[in-house]
C-alpha cells in the first residue's frame, strides 16, 4: 500500500525571530509525521504557486497590536488556495501569556485579524511569544517596556522571558498533521 506523502508549506511573519523558532519546530513534529516541507516567509511566498500543496500553515508575530501588512498581502494574493485547502494559522504575542488570551475565542487579536483577512483557517492556536529586550531599538525597548510595565510583565532592561508554552505548539503540530 502506497503511503502518500503530504506536501505542506510553513509560511512565517516575524520581527524579532521567535516565531520562525516556533514554525521550525512545527516543521520537525510535521516531518517526523512525514510531511514534505516548505518553509518560508511571507515576503517570499508572495509570488509563490500555493496550489502545488496540500496544506498550509501560517504563523505571525503581532508588534503593538498588529500584524505585519506583508501577511495580509500574502493572504489576500492565496486566499482561493487558502479557503479550499487544509490551512492553519497561528498568531504570537506576549499579550497571550495571559490565560484568556492565549485561546482564538479570548484573543482580540485574533478575532481582528479574522475580519481584516476575511479568512477563517481550518485550524488556529494562540501563543506567547518572547521578551528580549537586548534585541530591541532603543524606542522600542521603552515602548514595549512600558506596555509590560501597563500590564504586570517584565521591565528589567535586560530581561530576556520566553513565555511561549512549547507543550501547547506541540499539539498544535499533531493537529496539523491531522489535517485533511
């Protein structure tokens, strides 16, 4: 018996880095489950043929409450090849350390990039992402330290916090290679 092999494009939005981390160990758990894989940002995957796949999976880092425009264009470019095929689509910020926040019904994110894409995956999850504040411009590194300081997170300016629940990313990917 012929086993087919699932052809799946990973396509990542990232500013600081951490959610291409988190895409690349979906990546593994998909491979150990035999998928063929893809794995590419938004910007490059603007011109790519999404149809030469049999699913997708999108990740994108929100930065002061929004998502980057990049994404959207891609969605918009794919959205027949993504509303008729197996899609998933995660979303990283530190505002889902926050139990409540960390689910698609409890994140206003999430609910807002619904609407603005006009595309509902198959499958979505919601992740903490990363503080580092070594790795941010200095505006950035007040204003981010000033959005955790309004919403009891970490200020020191040398904090490095990884929030992110690798447990929960793992189920994710079991999902995803469920997808059919």
């Amino acid at each position: 018996m012929l086993h087919s092999i699932t052809r799946t494009l990973i396509v990542y939005s990232t500013v600081d880095g951490h959610t291409l981390k988190i895409c690349q160990r979906i990546r593994q758990s998909l491979k150990d489950h035999g998928h063929q894989l893809t794995l590419i940002s938004v910007e490059e995957g603007l011109e790519l043929d999404c149809s030469e796949f049999d699913s997708i999976v999108i990740g994108a880092s929100i930065r002061y409450g929004k998502h980057r425009p990049f994404l959207y264009e891609f969605i918009a470019r794919h959205h027949a090849v993504l509303t008729r095929m197996p899609s998933a689509f995660f979303s990283v910020s530190a505002v889902a350390r926050k139990a409540g926040k960390d689910t698609p019904a409890g994140n206003a994110y999430f609910r807002k990039f619904v609407h603005k894409a006009n595309w509902s995956p198959r499958l979505a999850a919601i992740f903490a992402g990363k503080i580092d504040y070594s790795r941010y411009r200095f505006i950035d590194k007040q204003m981010i330290r000033f959005i955790m300081w309004m919403t009891n997170g970490p200020t020191a300016p040398d904090a490095v916090v990884e929030f992110t629940d690798w447990n929960a990313v793992d189920a994710f990917a079991l999902q995803i290679s469920r997808l059919r």
